[in-house]
C-alpha cells in the first residue's frame, strides 16, 4: 500500500482532469475564458449570465462575423476566441467617429488609428448615430486594442455574460 501513495496525486490529477471533459460534453456552455491579449489585464474569468448589462461591465462576447478571419489571420485570438471589453454604450445612447475621435455619450474615448502596431490597416468604422436596440459598445482605453471603434456596435445576442476576474496575472 505504501508504494501506492505516490499516485494518489496523479490519480486524483486524472479523474479532475476527466470530470471537467466529460462536464464540457454534457454542459458545452462557456463557462470560464482566458484572457492573453494585451488590451485587458491576462488571466482567468469566469463567464456570468446577466438578464441586463450596466455600464463598466466586461463583456465576453464573439468576435463579430466579418472580422473573425482577419483576428484569426493576425494571430490576436486562436479560432473561435472571445473578446473581454468594458461597455461604455447601451441602446439611446450617441456614438460618433468624427474627426479620428471616437466619442460615446458625449465621453471622448480616444483616437482611432489607421493601422495596427505592425502596420497592417485597421477597419473602419463610420457612423454618428444612436446606438439601436440590442446592441451594445464595448472598447478599452488603450489606443491599439481592437474594440468597436473598429468594428462598430456588438450585438447582444453574441455576447455570452460578464466577465469576473478570477485569476489575473
């Protein structure tokens, strides 16, 4: 018996590692994401289910259909990835991409860059208008992330809930 004590650590290891396998077949709902790209803090999440989202809250969500090839082609998110941004716009609200700026309720939220940081040209997004029903905006400070001043409104009917840090590095 004292032989076997060693693998205890590696038995225990083997049968998380297939419960979480077998969960995943029977519940195939995301239920926690990694985060790795430079525009939120890196590290875990947990995914919650909200019936309404409020301002300041991350949102997980798809990436919007048109862009998926070109993120998969950049190498920002493996297949199938999800986005982490903070929502700043909610249905009535104003967005505008006048004059290089990106502006949301009257909140400046920075320039919009032609090009990404290795020079490949970014989408643009034009409008000034009200923010429909269900869709929402979502975007990072940080000058070089990619959020919807490049890809415009989220539909929130790809969002999957709210991210809560539960590990960040």
């Amino acid at each position: 018996m004292q032989n076997y004590r060693r693998f205890f650590p590696l038995i225990g290891a083997a049968i998380l590692i297939a419960s979480l396998a077998l969960g995943g077949r029977l519940f195939p709902a995301v239920w926690f994401v990694y985060n790795y790209t430079d525009s939120m803090p890196k590290g875990f999440y947990r995914i919650e289910k909200k019936p309404f989202y409020h301002r300041g809250d991350l949102l997980v969500f798809k990436v919007p259909e048109e862009f998926r090839q070109m993120v998969k082609d950049r190498h920002w998110l493996c297949d199938n990835g999800f986005l982490v941004k903070p929502l700043i716009g909610r249905r009535g609200d104003f967005v505008c991409t006048r004059f290089g700026r990106f502006k949301v309720a009257g909140h400046d939220f920075g320039g919009i860059q032609k090009c990404d940081k290795v020079g490949r040209k970014l989408p643009e997004y034009v409008a000034c208008g009200v923010v429909q029903s269900g869709f929402l905006v979502g975007i990072e400070g940080m000058a070089n992330s990619f959020d919807s001043r490049y890809y415009g409104s989220i539909q929130e009917s790809s969002v999957l809930g709210i991210a809560v840090p539960l590990w960040l590095f």
